[in-house]
C-alpha cells in the first residue's frame, strides 16, 4: 500500500466530524458480529480503514487500490475478515471485543464519509433456577388460599432483565407491587382454582433468552401433606446443626492454637533448662 495515500486517509478521518449517534452491535461470545460500512446513495468506494478505537486505538483493516489487508498487529489479529461490500467481520468474539469502532469511506470522487460503530459482546444466558417458598395460613388441610414466593436466579446475573409469565383458569393480575429484586421475586396468592396455574421465568439480554417454568400449587400440596414440612420447620433444624458445627470449628481452632502455645513454651523452657546447665 502506497503510504503516503494511506497517511492521507489518516489526515482525512481527522478532520471530519465524529458521529454523535454511534451505530449500536450487538455480538455473542464465541459468534461472529459484522460491521456494515453503511454509505450514501452513489457513493462508489474505492478506499476504506477501519480503526478499533477503545479500548485501544488500532488499525484493523484497509482496502486500498483494490487490494484487502487485514493482517495489521492488533487484539483481533487473525479474527478479521472484510467482505466483499467492504464490511468488516470479527470472529469468534470474545468478552473483551467489546468497545467502540470507525470506518472511513473515499469514493472514486475524493469524497470522505465516516462512521461509528459500537460493539457489545455478551454471554449467552443460562437457563434460570426458579424456588418456590410457601406460606400457608393457619392449619387448614388442604389450605383454601396459598401464598408463594417466587425466586428466580440466573448465574450470569451481567446485563440480564428478568419477566414473568403465567398461564391458568383463571385471570390472576399481579400487582407491580408484588414483584421484587428487580423481578427476580414474585409474590402470588393462590385458591383451589390455581392448581393448573403455572409460572415461567424469563431471563433475557439483548442477544439471547431462556426460561424455566414451575406450577406452585404442588408445592402448596407438599406444605400441607401429613409429615410435610414447610422452609420454616427446615430452617429450625438446619440453622441449630449450622451452629453447632460452626461452634465446632471455633473450638477446635482454638484448642489446636492452645495446644501450639503449649509446645511453644515447653520448647523454651527446655532450651533456657539446657543454657542453664553449667558444664562439668
């Protein structure tokens, strides 16, 4: 490539005005994301740069005089590709691909077009976890009405929104009020008619989605059977055991620090019994 012409693209992306609104590119991790070189009407290219331009500032790719070049050093050296309408390709990605992007167009006229680009790279969603703690009013058997709390959880908690979806006989609203954490909780009451009503999960970002669906009347069934026990009766007998071993581990660090002193200072005595020894 003729550097002077190349150091000219240099002088031209300079001077022209940066993008307010950046182009907005959304990637998976281990995918592909393509950067369109987006120009206008009978605008007939015939050089183009692409820069990566944070983190870091570095050349990615050039098209100059009808000759590609994508082996330039860089953190996406070997992961380009640039197409034949001169966009620009990056795979696989990785987490930290993500950042911002230019690309300045020259026509066969002299004319200079620029753009920004802005890649978000993000983790495919795992399937999300869903708990269902019951509280049951009085000892009715079985209980007329059932209150649950719905807890989902996603292990990549990064940039994902959650949502609830319920389907049944009936028509049950649920409040705004009634969601927490940001809708990783929600809060229902549940009547005989319910038993079919089923709860789905969904956790989502901008490039996947998954869900998990449970039916909380069984588990008020299970709370309400002869010998069931509730989160509150497994609470009394796993918090006291919890304490006593925790209680446990306290004194036999402290004993094993007693015993450590103790051959401390045997140790001593015996070295001051020895300097003590007159020799015969």
């Amino acid at each position: 490539m003729d550097v002077v012409s190349l150091w000219s693209l240099f002088f031209w992306g300079a001077l022209l005005p940066r993008t307010v609104t950046a182009i907005h590119v959304h990637g998976r991790v281990g995918g592909s994301a393509l950067l369109v070189a987006e120009h206008p009407p009978g605008f007939h290219i015939r050089e183009v740069i692409w820069r990566s331009l944070w983190p870091s500032e570095e050349l990615l790719a050039t098209y100059f005089q009808g000759s590609p070049e994508t082996l330039y050093h860089s953190r996406f050296l070997g992961r380009t590709q640039l197409h034949s309408n001169l966009s620009l390709e990056l795979q696989p990605l990785r987490a930290g691909d993500s950042g911002n992007f230019s690309v300045l167009l020259v026509d066969s006229g002299g004319r200079a077009w620029s753009q920004m680009l802005q890649l978000q790279v993000y983790d495919a969603v795992p399937r999300p976890v869903v708990q269902v703690f019951v509280a049951v009013p009085g000892n009715t058997q079985p209980p007329q009405t059932c209150q649950v709390f719905l807890s989902c959880r996603a292990s990549n908690t990064s940039d994902i929104t959650y949502s609830w979806q319920w389907e049944g006989p009936t028509d049950m609203g649920v409040e705004p009020s009634a969601l927490f954490m940001d809708g990783r909780v929600l809060r229902a009451s549940l009547g005989p008619r319910d038993q079919g009503m089923t709860f789905s999960c969904i956790v989502s970002n901008p490039i996947s989605w998954d869900v998990t669906t449970v039916t909380p009347w069984e588990s008020c069934h299970r709370q309400a059977a002869p010998g069931g026990t509730s989160y509150k009766d497994m609470l009394l007998v796993v918090l006291p055991v919890f304490l006593l071993l925790a209680l446990a581990i306290l004194l036999s660090a402290w004993h094993c620090g007693l015993c450590s002193r103790r051959k401390k200072d045997t140790g001593s005595d015996r070295v001051a019994q020895d300097t003590e020894t007159p020799l015969v």
